[in-house]
C-alpha cells in the first residue's frame, strides 16, 4: 500500500472572505491513475458539498455565507506545504 502525501490547503470563500486552512491527503503513488484525494479536516465555516476524490471536482460550501466553490480553484498554499505535481 502506498503511502499518503499530506499537506494543508488555505480556504477563502470569494464572497465574503472567511478563510482557514484545511489538512488534506492524497495518494503519492504517482503509477495509479486516481489521485485518491482527501479532505481529512475542514477548518471552522466549512463543509463538503460534493465529495470526490478529484481536487479539481470536489465542492466545499461556506456556512458563513452558503458559497459555493471547489477546493483547487479557490484556495492557495499554506507556508511550507506544496503538494506534488
């Protein structure tokens, strides 16, 4: 079983900035074809909406405001934490 690359992600809702960081994980077995993507702790005001174990797919909702928005494309690095490409 491959071993699991873990690294924190910051979430900021577009629309009313509540921000926090999310611990996330993914497979680092860069031979399969599924990343295995996986929130494993949400900062405070956020929730999953759509789970999926693509980064680019998975929906977060703001439970300040009820945003909507997905994990990769709202978010930025935590000092220090750069997954794999």
């Amino acid at each position: 079983m491959a071993a699991r690359d873990r690294y924190s992600r910051k979430l900021e809702c577009s629309q009313c900035g509540h921000s926090g960081f999310a611990e996330v994980s993914e497979s680092d077995d860069k031979r399969a074809g599924n990343r295995d993507f996986r929130v494993d702790e949400f900062p405070k005001g956020f929730v999953t909406e759509f789970s999926s174990t693509d980064p680019r797919k998975y929906m977060i909702r703001c439970t300040e405001c009820s945003h909507k928005f997905r994990f990769e494309s709202k978010t930025a690095y935590a000092p220090g934490g750069e997954p794999r490409r």
